[in-house]
C-alpha cells in the first residue's frame, strides 16, 4: 500500500495512480486528482533519529573509522519539509550538502524490541535528504546546528508499505548529474537492527522516522540547483534551492 498526504487536505491518501489519489476521512472516500506539487511530506513526524556513518563507501570518502555501533543524531520536526519544496541554505554556512537516504517510518509505540520484533513496528519506508552545514558540521564538533536548520530533512514522497529495504537501488541527481548510487544492501548496520537498537535508548511512537544512512558520492548544493533523489521501489523524492535572506541579527545596545 502507497500511503500519502496532500497539502491543505484533511485525510490520509492510501494510492496514487496516474496523478489521481483516493483520501480517506472518516465519512467519505472518494478520487481526486493532484499534481505532485500537490503532496505533502508523508507524515507528521514526532522525531527523526538519524543514523551517520552506516555505509562502509561513506565513511571511507569522510575519512573516518568503521563505528562498532550506531552513530546516532537527531533533527528537528522544524526541518520537515515535502516533495517540491525549497531547501533553504542559510547565510551561517557556505557548504551545504545533500545526502540521500531510505527512510524507515514507525508504526506504533516502539521500545526495547529485538531485531525480530523490529519488522512488527514499522509502517513502512520513504525517502529522505539529510541536508547538512559542512562547514559548521567541523566547526562544531558536534552536529545539531549543521543538521536543524529549516527545510534541512525533505521527505516524500510516500511510504511504501510492502517492500524489503534489504536490496534497495539509491540514487541522488543535482541537476540531472548522478551523484550518489549504493544499495541498502551495503548498510553496517540493517534497518531491523536499528530500530532494534534506538528502541532500547528511547522510546520511538507512531510517526517517528529513522534515516538510515548515505552512501559516497556526498556533495554541495548552490541557489538554483534542483536535487532529485531516487529509491528503487519507492519513487522520487525533488526539492529546489535557493538562499535564505536572513534578517540583520546584531546585537541592539
């Protein structure tokens, strides 16, 4: 099942077929037809739990050590943005990068399960961009402002329900030009064992997300690019850039 939310309606859409959507509400189910401008980010996220380091080719080109466990951070629901939308790169950076990943969507109340319990909990799979401020990404030392900054975590532009993230084809264009292409069959650390692993440090509920991780092939974002990333079985999630105009910010005496 194709699960979907359109902008500016109530209900949830469970197909999408040819630019047509069924909604769903609780006293009507009928067909309308929408554009895919018209989708909204696919759900209402609690939490996203994001993984760093899962792709033994990422951490190669990154420089750093294979982890002996998962490297975990977190963004806010404030960097939730849809397909179509605009990421805005924010004046504080001057490299920001896209990164690609498969998105795992929680299905209910989710702690301290085994692997094998994993698959019980989860509602299905989306595709997300881990935008991210390099440059403040070293400068910090750690990663929260890098990773939370507003419209930093696209996600679209459905969940799929009845797909096996073992053997997933991920790719990511800027502008047409391939510039990621891995598979989750090379993730260190399995969509299972993750959600097995994060539910025994918190609790994860009903709408939660977890990013699994980005292969190689990381790389800026400038105003004007368009940054398209594909999942094999799930569809294609396109977002525009262009420059945040900040207000002036110095202190007043």
């Amino acid at each position: 099942m194709r699960i979907l939310r359109l902008k500016n309606t109530k209900g949830t859409c469970f197909s999408w077929k040819d630019g047509e959507a069924v909604i769903s509400g609780i006293d009507m189910v009928q067909w309308k037809r929408y554009r895919y401008e018209d989708l909204d980010a696919p759900v209402c996220v609690g939490k996203a739990v994001c993984v760093g380091l899962n792709y033994r080719s990422h951490i190669e080109e990154m420089g750093d050590k294979l982890p002996e466990e998962p490297t975990l951070f977190m963004k806010p629901r404030s960097a939730v943005i849809g397909p179509s939308e605009t990421i805005l790169l924010p004046p504080q950076s001057s490299h920001v990068d896209y990164e690609g990943e498969l998105a795992v969507v929680i299905k209910d109340r989710t702690y301290n399960v085994t692997q094998k319990e994993a698959a019980n909990h989860i509602m299905g799979y989306t595709i997300a961009n881990d935008v991210t401020a390099r440059d403040l990404q070293s400068k910090d030392g750690q990663w929260t402002r890098a990773k939370s900054f507003n419209t930093f975590l696209p996600l679209g532009p459905w969940i799929e329900t009845d797909i096996d993230p073992s053997n997933l084809n991920i790719r990511t264009f800027v502008n047409g030009q391939l510039k990621q292409e891995g598979n989750t069959r090379d993730l260190i650390f399995d969509v299972f064992y993750l959600v097995s692993f994060i539910s025994q440090i918190m609790t994860l509920d009903e709408g939660d997300v977890i990013l699994t991780g980005t292969p190689a092939g990381v790389g800026p974002i400038a105003d004007g690019d368009e940054v398209a990333v594909e999942i094999e079985g799930i569809g294609r999630l396109v977002n525009s850039v262009a420059k945040l105009e900040m207000r002036d910010n110095a202190r007043q005496e």
